[in-house]
C-alpha cells in the first residue's frame, strides 16, 4: 500500500475510533463495505451494519450485503424502510433520492436509539461531491457522518484500498436502487421493480 493512501486509511480509522460507536448505512457497495471494515476495525462490537430492504433492492444485492457483513465479521441487522409508500418517491421526480435518504436515515435513527449508538455513518465519498446527489441533503438534515468525505478518499483509492484489504468486491460495480432504471417523471409501481429485476437477472 502506498504511503499516502496508507496514511488515508489510518485517518478513516482514526475518524471512526474517535466516535466511539457507529452504525453504517450498508448497502453492500464497495464505499459501504470500505466504511464498514474500517469501522469494525477500529471499533469492533460497536461498529453495527445495518442494511434496508425494501422492493427497490435486488434480492441478489441483499444476499450479497448479508455475505460481505459477515466476512468483515460484523453484527448485520437487515430492516424494512418503506419509501416505496411515499406518494412523493412514486411519483419518481429528479430528487427521488431524497425521499428515498430520508426515510432511510429516519429508520436508522431509531435503530441508533435502541442501540445507544448515536451515530450513524453513510458511504459517501469525496467524488460524489462533484454529482447531482438529492440524497446528501437528506444526509445532512439528519447529520449523517461521511468518513470517506472527510478523509478525502476518492472512488478509485477506495477500490485500491479495498483490493490491499483482500476484500473480495474490490472491482464491484456500482448498483444503484432499481427505481433508478425507471426515467425520472415515470411512475415507479411494485410491478415495473420486480420486471426489472427478473430481467437484470436473466
């Protein structure tokens, strides 16, 4: 490991550590899954995975969270969020995303309440920054830490990080929800999620 990212991922674990417990917003992803090794890495027991279902996740990407949790070795609860009531996330406009976060970190609020872990870590890295990304407003109402952010580590050192890490899904790529296959403006319906699916999955 080069000496600059080296030093990178001791400032992630360093950021982490200092908060003492953490729960992580875990998809699965290669950003998620890099917060939750540095996580249980510096904070063991109190480094908690939680990943939401709902049926804009792909049973595949859920099994494969479940997977990658467990490797790390790291306690995973798996809990319903429903955005896929929210009038405002069916009706799919261009801040979709939002609803979506919003949901999510208000479940993971209460989660973080029954664990007495009051923070709650996402896997927002610094070039995400640069995209349109509704769901870092929902992130920051609901003050959602981004370790990643604030070490500055960037996609591309995020996977070199992951690959010297050994972890398997270094070369992940990215899956964003299924709704996100439905054009913005389109209705997003039960129905059109699980099509898509069945044919990704085909």
């Amino acid at each position: 490991m080069n000496a600059e990212l080296n030093q990178k991922y001791q400032k992630l674990k360093d950021l982490i550590k200092n908060l003492g417990g953490a729960i992580v917003a875990f998809s699965g992803g290669i950003d998620s899954t890099l917060v939750l090794k540095a996580a249980y890495d510096s904070l063991g027991s109190n480094a908690v995975a939680v990943t939401a279902d709902s049926p804009s996740l792909p049973r595949k990407e859920l099994e494969e969270a479940k997977k990658i949790a467990k490797e790390i070795g790291a306690r995973h609860l798996i809990i319903q969020t429903e955005e896929t009531r929210e009038e405002n996330y069916l009706k799919n406009p261009s801040n979709r995303c939002y609803y979506c976060k919003t949901e999510l970190y208000t479940k993971l609020k209460e989660v973080s309440k029954e664990l007495r872990i009051k923070n709650i870590l996402n896997g927002t890295n610094f070039d995400d920054l640069g995209d349109y990304r509704p769901g870092l407003i929902a992130a920051d109402e609901n003050n959602v830490i981004s370790p990643l952010k604030d070490a500055k580590l960037t996609k591309n050192e995020i996977r070199q990080l992951a690959k010297n890490l050994g972890l398997e899904m270094w070369d992940k790529p990215s899956s964003p929800c299924l709704s996100s296959r439905v054009p913005y403006g389109h209705e997003i319906t039960m129905q059109k999620l699980a099509m898509i699916e069945k044919a990704e999955n085909f």
